[in-house]
C-alpha cells in the first residue's frame, strides 16, 4: 500500500515547531484521562442505571468495560487504513469526533434517563432503564476513539523530527503525560464525591 504523502514528510523534515507535538501530547492526556474516567464511572452507573438490575447488576456493570475494550478489538486497523488513506492530521481529526459523539451519548444518556425513567426492558429479574444501553453505546465510540488516536499518535511522534530529541524520547514523554492523566482522573472523582457529600450534608 502506497504511504500518504504527509507521511513521507515527516520522515525527512526535522521541525523546530514544538506546537504540533504539544498538541499531540495534550490529546494523549485526555485519552489517558478519559479511558481512566470509563472504569471510574462504573460505580455511580451501577447505583444510577443498574438499582433494579437484581442479580444481573455485575454482569451488566462489566459492560461499560466490556463495550469500551470492544471498540479497541473491531476498530484498532482502523486508524492504521485512514493514516495511510488520509494522513495523520486527518485520522486524529476522526479519532476526535468519535471521542465528542462518546462524550455525546454520555450527556444524552443522563438526559435521557432523567427524561425518560420509564423506558426500559427487563432480562430476567433485571430492569435496565434505556438510557444505559446509550451509555455503553457511548463507552464503544470512545474506545474507538483511544483505538484510533493512539495508532496514530505513536507513529507520528516517533517520525515528528523535533529537533534536540530522538524518537525514544518523545515516545517516553507521550507514556509519561498519558500515565498522569490516568493519575488525575480518580483524584478529580473524589473531589466531586467529596464536593457532592458536602452539598447534600450542609
């Protein structure tokens, strides 16, 4: 397969532009951030959505992960096809929008269950309120999203000649700011327990 031109490009060039790489290293953070706020969000869904899952209430909190890890197993050559048919600017553009239509189907799921608490199915002696299935729905786009940003972002730092670095390095920095988004986000959840304890208490 013929490699996009933007790709040869970026193997001969060397940049001394840090923006373009800060700008890839900002994005790793959120998906560090937002595939950490995935496993965070299981126990509130569990209490919101799954209150009258009955015996079923684990199987169905396994989902949210379930779901999200399913759309790195169907989608993960997918950003590898669109960095060799559109380029890596393009690709991580559409990794992007499936990242804001997760975060979509997350905000619509809790309208909708606020909306709409009537609409449900029962499996068995589990009722599932509607709005569940948009949440897992979203957990898949996101984790298409994570799939394909980081088939993408990989590569493109390592070809990315900024000058004063080697390859190793940026990938290193890359692994290092994804790890301390994953850090971040249980500490920002329990600031909004902890904010939400409060606000009920006083």
């Amino acid at each position: 397969m013929i490699a996009n031109s933007d790709i040869k490009k970026l193997d001969t060039k060397t940049n001394t532009s840090i923006f373009p790489f800060a700008i890839i290293t900002f994005i790793y953070f959120i998906v560090g951030f937002l595939t950490t706020v995935n496993e965070q969000l299981q126990a509130p869904l569990k209490f919101t959505f799954l209150s009258h899952a009955g015996s079923l209430k684990n199987t169905f909190t396994t989902l949210i992960s379930f779901f999200f890890f399913l759309g790195y197993l169907l989608n993960g050559t997918l950003g590898s096809k669109w960095v060799n048919a559109f380029g890596y600017k393009n690709t991580i553009l559409r990794g992007l929008l499936f990242m804001i239509s997760g975060l979509f189907m997350y905000l619509f799921s809790s309208w909708f269950g606020s909306q709409y608490p009537t609409v449900e199915f029962g499996i068995g002696d589990a009722i599932i309120p509607f709005g569940f299935i948009i949440f897992v729905t979203g957990s898949y786009l996101m984790g298409t999203s994570a799939a394909i940003i980081q088939v993408v972002v990989n590569p493109y730092a390592a070809s990315y000649q900024l000058k004063g670095t080697q390859p190793v390095q940026r990938l290193n920095i890359l692994t290092a700011i994804n790890s301390i988004g994953n850090y971040f986000c249980p500490i920002l959840r329990y600031c909004c327990d902890v904010q939400w304890y409060f606000d009920r208490k006083y």
